[in-house]
C-alpha cells in the first residue's frame, strides 16, 4: 500500500509524541538515578564528582531496614489476609444469592473511593474509641481494607470468566462440593488467585498515606520511614534508595511478564 | 441438598472486614459532631460546630484548590494518556507495544513516595530542569516549580497516569477493528475514521479514566504536601495539618467527611454519565 | 472385547423405564423455561431432546443431572426418587458441548476422575480406565493434556470419562456441534455403536434436526417448555401432529386453506380457487375454517396448469444441489408466499415459467391457522 505525504506526517507526529510522552514517563527515574551518584550532601546538576556513598548511607540507615522488614511482613499478612476474605467474598458473590449481598459489596469496595487519607483516620480514630494498641496489626488492618477490593477484583474476574461446566462435570462423576472445590475450582483459578495476592501484595508494600496515619515509630513502613527523611534530610541517600526501589519493582515487573502477560491481567489484551 | 456450599464459611471473614469499614466510618461520623478539647486527645461533647468552622477562608481554598487540581490534573493526563494508550494497543510492533506497557505501568508499582521525591529532584531550585535550563541559557533565574501549583499538577499528572493509560488501553483494546476497517473501506482517511469511529466509542473509557483520575487526584496526599510544601493546601494535606499539629480530630474528621462527601457526589454524576454513553452505544 | 463391554455396561436391568419424569418444571425470576414435563425414557433407549434454542431442552437435561433443581414435579432415575439428590449422587454420566475436559490433568487423570471420587481401588482404576480408552481408541493418548488433542479425540476422552462410571442414564449436551461436518457423523456412528453395544439409556440434546432423525430411537421435539411431540423418527418426520413440529423438522410446504368438511380423515378444502380432496394420517382434523395444509417437498409434484386440482405458480429462482435442484417458486395460496420442491437437476427450469403444482391426495395434514409459533 502506498502511503501519501500526510500518512507520512502523521506517522512521524505520532513518533515524536510517542517518545516525548515515555521521555515525561522516565524523566524523573533518569534525574533520580543521576542524582544516586552525586558525590556531594548538595544536589547539583550536572553532579560535579560521583560516588557511591549515598547507596552506603541507604543500607546502613537504621529506619529503611526496620522499614523495610515491617513492610515486608505488613505486605506478606496483609495480602494473605485479603487473599483469604476477598477471595471467599468473590466466590459467594459470583455464585450466591444472600441477603444484604449487595450492601456488603458497597461496603467492601467503597475503599476505592474513600481517599486512603479518610480510611487511615477513620480506623485511628476506630482503634482509639475501643483502645486497641496501635501494635502493626491496625497497620495490617488499614492495608487489608486498602487492598481487599483488588483482591476481590482479580478474583471475580476469573471466576466469572471460568466455565462451571468443569465443576458440573466433576460433580456428574461424583465429586462432592468440597472435593470439586479442592480439585477443579481452586487449581483451576490459581492463576487469579495468585496475580490477585501479587497485586495486594505491591499496593500494601507501597501504601503511604493511610499508614502514615497509623504507625508508631516502631511500626512505620518503609515508605513512611523514607517520608520522615526527606523531612530531615537533604542528601542523596533516598535519590539511591528510590534507584534500587525502581530496579527491584520492574525486575518484579519483567518477571510477572513473563509468566503471565501484564496485558492479560491489566485487561488490556 | 445444600444449595450454598461454603456460603458460611466464604463469607464471614469479608463480614467482619466490612463490619471495621463501617466502624470506622461511623466513628468518623461520630468524632465529626463533637466538640474539639485543646490539649486532649478525648473529643468533647456533641456539636455542630466543626462544621461551621469549615466555612473559613483557609479550608474553602483548600477545597478550590483541590477541586483546580483535580481539574488539571484529570485534563493533561487524558491528553497525554490518550496518545499512549492508543500507542500500547495499536503499535505493529509487539515489542514496542510491551516496553511501552512496561514503561508507562512500572510507576503504578512505584507507590507515591518515590516518584513525588524524584519529581522533587527534577523541580526544585537547583534541581535538574531548573540547572539544565539555566546552563542552556534559556533562563536567568530559576522557575518557581517547586511549592507551586504547576509543580504539583505536573506531578500529579505522572502519578494518576499509569492507571488512566491502563484503563483507556482497555477501552481502545475492546474496540472492534472491523469497525475501523469498515470506515476505511467507505472512503475514510485515517483521521477521519479516528475521529468519527475510534473516539466516539472509547468515550465510556475516557469517562471512567476521568472519573478514576479525579479520584486519584483527590486522595493524593505526599505529592501536594512534598512538592507543595504547605504552601499548596489541599484537603487531603489539611486534615493531615489539623490533625497531626493540631490534634484538632474532631475537626479534622468533618473535613474529611464533608470531602468523602464531595467525591461520592462528584462520582455519581460522573457514573450517571458512564451509564448514558453505554445506553447510546446499547449493544 | 466382550469382556469389556459387561465391564462397562449397567447392570440394573430391573424394569423397563430408565428416567421418569412426573410434571417437573421449572422458571428462571418469573419466566416459564419449562411447563410440567411428563416423560419417559426407556432402558437402553437413544432418547433426543430437539428444539430451538430457548425451548427447555437443555434446562431439561440440567434437571435430569441435577444442576438445576425443579420448582415442581417428581424425578426417577432407576426408579430412585431422585429430585432432591445432587448430581454427585446420581451416578449419571454427563458430556458437554465443549466436552469440559479439567485442562489440568491427563487424560488418564480426567477419566479416572469419576473412578476416584467412588474411591475405587487403585488397581482396579487403572485397569478400568484403560478399558475404557481402548473402547474409544485412545489407548496412546492416556499421558496427554486435553489441549494436544484435536477436537474428535476430546470429545472421545469426553464420552470415555462419563463411561467408565458406569452411569445409569448418559446426557448428551450438544456434543457434536464444535466438529466439523465430516469428523461429526463419523462421531456420531462412532457413539451410536458404543451406545447401542453397551445397551446404555441415553438423553441426548440438540438443535440440529438430522442429527436428530439419524441417531435417536425416539425424539422429543420441544418448543417453548412444552414437549409438542414425542415419537420415532419417521413418525415425527411423516406424522408431524402439529404445526410447529412440521416446520421445525424437515422442510416444509404450507398452504392458506380453508376447510369446508371433513369425515373421519377425509377432508374437502379450498385453496385459492382450487377444491381439493384429500386423505391425512391425523386422527382428529380442524374445525371447517381457515387452516393450513401442510405438505412435504416430496409429496409435491409439478404438472400442468390445465389439470385438475392443480394450484398455480411461478418459477422464482432454481438452486442447483447436484443430484438435484430446489425450484422455488411463487406462489399465491402458500402461506408466506413461496412453495420449494426438489426435480431432478435436469428438469430445472428458467425463472419465470408458469407452473402447477399437484398435491398428493394422501399424506398432507391439515393444522389450525392459529397454532402458528415458533
């Protein structure tokens, strides 16, 4: 087929638009990574001397490793915990009919429109009101009502799209419910059950906000712990931190990528 | 025969979880209406009076600032997600179209801390764009970005932008070629079918990605406090302010109620909208 | 050989009604899927349920597997009340359209699926299912995913899977509609040996009428939740008793007549200007009124437009088939204005040439004009 002088124009516009838009997209993720390796307290561009001393700093600050291993262990239970209600309400809500089912819906799901500023102070004021100890499970609880309408998403999603006639063929050949569930259901949506966890997983890692509101100095996450630096400091040492963050979450991203296909789970095939 | 199977069991741990949801609304309700006691964290009794507080000055800008940055931000990331999502989808090349995939989601998994800070980095008064522009000659003396409102709608607009270009792809990704290819065959350029053809039918998507965007924007928190740094007030930062340096909870409660309010509004009509497209395009 | 097959075939021969349906119904949030159904099937019978998509067949065969529960009515399966039993009790053998073949396990796994929820021991499970794939030709593919097989192999792990349980009654859901047309008949034989070789009760659902007539002992044409005939092949091909089943199977010639006087089965009627005379199979005629006469391609033959009883026609278009040719033609009196019949290919004609069309004196029925429906 032969292209005419506009077609050629706008294949052009559209390359240049293209790459000035991904340029804004990763701009911020170059200047940071330029900024890792400026050797001096102060930022300056271009950086006058380079080192590594500000990764040093990052491994060595006391805060992002206590940090980290709270948002670890928030993420880890917080996501199992989701995992485990989002996917049983998932289940009842695609196959049952039961009362109150579509207000406990609205009610699980609102936290997608409840700013995470209003859920963090709702459940601080909530644990104060019955004097619960601001111990890392109110940290856990915020998350899982953050994360637990994702969870909830992925999973219908599969469910929904699952053929129930596998389980009516096991049940033909006699499998009682509890057994198609453990044979057929379960490994059958393990792919969503899994992306679900994953997904739950790297938003609770991630959640600022609402944490922001219940954590002690004791329970404060990483992203929480690297706020209160940049409040304090000045140097380069988050510029490296945020290097590594951004490395190790699109190593992750690669990794999902290839086993599942972003564009089957973002639905966007 | 037992009909449910698992009913009980399935459903109770997402009962208790949505038990704590109300809760905690209710107690935001409940702290809302009671009278703020300066130096003690206990509230008062019951008034009406953090309300009409609210009709202040400081939290009515905060209000129109916030609803101004909604307003931009939701603007300049449909123009700038449109192209992209159109990209993802359209691109021949399937490698081009999954390292664009990569590089406009990988933000979404960056949570805001880290790309509020690095946008930090690229605003301030010594930082990248400022120095780099200076050298270049093009300006004498630094942009205020940082503590402004561009700044701040510039990095908003890279943090609600990964989920818009998501769901716009899927929009774009759910119309049927044929349609496209059918315009073409009756004669129609390549702006024309997009005009005519492509935008009419991902409009239920730029609405949703709109009303997503507005949402985003609303509760975002670290990037107007980082890059406004007290001098960009928002709702979101406010009720922070009051009640963490004030410990004014009370308050701070109404506030956040009157904005939950606000934005269940503001969605409604935007899921009002979404509903009449759908009509119109009745399948 | 025939030690396999008494391993696999029922061995309940206690009375002669297989499934026994009394009244059973069903709605789905207000609308009447299925009015009372009485049926029965008998032992080792090929029973196919055929209608249109909407009729209730298919929510039939979910009540008989016990998907569905019915709002009303008795269901027997070997004489055991059955209507309140889940389906993993009623030791049924089910295969569906997509064959629904767990994508997770081997074919061996998948047809010893059945063999291990009855916990039967292992020995005997894997003696069993070998049996039984070699029944259906597949002792090779007992290692393989359901995805590596082509669509007949699947649908024959499908059939095995539901076999080797030794299912007292099978159903069949649509099962040849996803082959292509020349893998479905070979099929369709393929089951019907099987079926007929193990004597096993069989309901079978399908829309597709000459799947239909082929394959089954009896057929139960459904419309609109309602059973409208149940009969042999040939007495639903040759006897339709109502509109609706003389349209729906076969094709279909249907004149607007009206009916002046009958005795017995002799009716006298006028269709258009033309009196005829004529002989039904139907054991109850209309009363005089308008009616429509129905006829079989077949049954019609051209002649001269001088004859007597002849009913005038058009040559509209002649559709070549090979070893014949369609004529259809318009035609006034016919009731949406069009009567097809088959000529040898030879004697197919220009469009436009003048007709007659003779109708045989024996053979059409004569229905209510109101009966009309789809």
């Amino acid at each position: 087929m032969k292209k005419s002088a506009l077609d050629h124009l706008l294949d052009w516009s559209g390359r240049i638009l293209l790459a000035a838009i991904l340029g804004f997209v990763l701009l911020p993720f170059v200047v940071v990574a330029i900024a890792s390796f400026n050797d001096g307290a102060i930022l300056s561009f271009p950086p006058k001397s380079w080192s590594f001393r500000w990764y040093a700093n990052a491994f060595e600050y006391r805060d992002f490793g206590s940090g980290l291993v709270n948002s670890l262990r928030i993420a880890a239970i917080g996501a199992s915990i989701a995992l485990i209600a989002g996917a049983g309400f998932a289940y009842v809500f695609n196959r049952y009919d039961f009362m109150f089912k579509r207000l406990l819906n609205t009610v699980l799901m609102s936290p997608l429109i409840i700013p995470n500023f209003t859920i963090g102070l709702g459940l601080l004021i909530l644990s104060a009101a019955v004097q619960l100890p601001r111990s890392i499970w109110l940290v856990i609880a915020v998350h899982v009502v953050i994360v637990l309408p994702f969870v909830v998403r992925s999973v219908y999603v599969s469910l929904k799209n699952f053929e129930r006639r596998y389980e009516q063929a096991a049940e033909s050949l006699g499998g009682t419910p509890l057994h198609v569930l453990l044979t057929i259901t379960l490994p059958l949506l393990l792919p969503g059950l899994i992306s679900g966890a994953l997904f739950a997983a790297i938003l609770s890692f991630n959640e600022f906000t609402a944490s922001l509101y219940v954590v002690n100095q004791r329970t404060q996450t990483l992203p929480v712990a690297m706020y209160n630096y940049v409040r304090e400091y000045a140097d380069p040492t988050l510029a490296a931190l945020s290097v590594i963050y951004v490395a190790a979450v699109a190593a992750m991203l690669l990794l999902v990528h290839k086993f599942f296909r972003l564009e089957k789970v973002l639905n966007v095939d | 025969m037992s009909k449910r199977p698992f009913l009980g069991w399935f459903a109770s741990p997402s009962i208790l979880i949505a038990f704590g949801i109300a809760a905690s609304f209710l107690a935001i309700v409940q702290f809302s209406l009671r009278a703020h006691v300066p130096g003690a964290l206990d509230p008062g009794g019951f008034t009406l009076d953090n309300f009409t507080t609210l009709w202040k000055t400081v939290y009515g800008k905060a209000f129109v600032t916030t609803v101004l940055l909604c307003w931009w931000t939701a603007l300049f990331t449909l123009l700038i997600g449109y192209p992209l999502a159109y990209a993802m989808v359209r691109a021949k090349s399937a490698r081009l179209r999954s390292a664009i995939l990569l590089i406009s989601l990988t933000p979404l998994f960056l949570g805001e801390i880290v790309r509020t800070y690095s946008w930090m980095i690229v605003l301030g008064n010594r930082g990248f764009l400022n120095a780099t522009l200076m050298q270049l000659g093009v300006i004498d003396r630094p942009l205020d970005l940082m503590f402004t409102m561009t700044g701040v709608v510039i990095a908003l607009v890279h943090f609600t932008l990964p989920i818009v270009v998501v769901m716009l792809a899927a929009a774009l990704s759910h119309i049927d070629r044929n349609l496209e290819r059918a315009a073409t065959s009756l004669g129609a350029g390549r702006i024309r079918c997009f005009l005519t053809v492509t935008l009419p039918l991902s409009i239920p998507g730029i609405v949703a990605a709109t009303s997503t965007a507005f949402a985003w924007t609303f509760s975002a928190f670290a990037t107007p406090q980082m890059i406004g740094g007290g001098k960009v007030q928002t709702i979101s930062t406010l009720v922070y302010q009051v009640g963490f340096a004030s410990f004014n909870f009370p308050l701070a409660a109404s506030l956040s109620l009157v904005g939950l309010l606000f934005t269940i509004a503001v969605l409604a009509l935007f899921n009002t909208g979404i509903r009449k497209l759908e009509r119109i395009g009745a399948h | 050989m025939l030690t396999e097959i008494s391993a696999i075939a029922p061995q309940d021969t206690r009375d002669d009604v297989a499934v026994q349906i009394d009244g059973v119904s069903k709605s789905f949030s207000g609308t009447v899927a299925l009015e009372p159904i009485r049926l029965k099937v008998r032992r080792g019978e090929f029973l196919t349920l055929l209608g249109p998509s909407g009729c209730g067949k298919t929510t039939l065969l979910n009540l008989i597997a016990g998907f569905l529960e019915a709002d009303e009515g008795e269901l027997f399966i070997d004489r055991d009340l059955v209507t309140q039993v889940p389906p993993h009790q009623r030791k049924i053998g089910i295969v569906f359209q997509n064959y629904a073949l767990f994508p997770h396990m081997s074919v061996a796994q998948n047809v010893a699926y059945g063999l291990r929820t009855r916990r039967v021991p292992k020995a005997e499970t894997a003696e069993r299912v070998r049996e039984v794939l070699a029944l259906v030709k597949l002792e090779d593919f007992a290692d393989r995913r359901p995805r590596q097989l082509s669509g007949g192999q699947q649908q024959r792990v499908a059939l095995a899977r539901a076999l080797v349980v030794r299912p007292r009654v099978l159903l069949l859901d649509e099962p040849f509609s996803a082959l292509d047309r020349n893998l479905r008949s070979a099929m369709q034989v393929e089951l019907r040996e099987i079926q007929s070789r193990l004597g096993l009760t069989t309901v079978f659902v399908t829309h597709d009428q000459s799947e239909a007539l082929s394959m089954s002992d009896r057929i139960a044409v459904m419309s609109r939740g309602r059973i409208r005939q149940i009969g042999t092949p040939s007495q639903i091909y040759d006897r339709p008793e109502n509109h609706f089943v003389s349209t729906f199977v076969g094709d279909a010639n249907l004149f607007a007549a009206t009916l002046l006087e009958k005795t017995d089965a002799t009716a006298s009627l006028d269709i258009g200007k033309t009196r005829l005379s004529l002989t039904t199979f139907q054991e109850e005629l209309p009363e005089p009124g308008p009616v429509t006469l129905f006829v079989r391609p077949e049954q019609c033959s051209l002649t001269g437009l001088d004859q007597p009883g002849a009913i005038a026609a058009t040559v509209a278009l002649s559709v070549y088939q090979g070893s014949y040719a369609e004529l259809h033609l318009d035609c006034s009196v016919a009731e949406n204005g069009r009567v097809m019949l088959r000529v040898p290919a030879s004697e197919a004609m220009e469009p436009g040439t003048n007709v007659g069309i003779a109708l045989p004196e024996r053979g059409p029925a004569i229905y209510t004009t109101t009966e009309r429906e789809t």
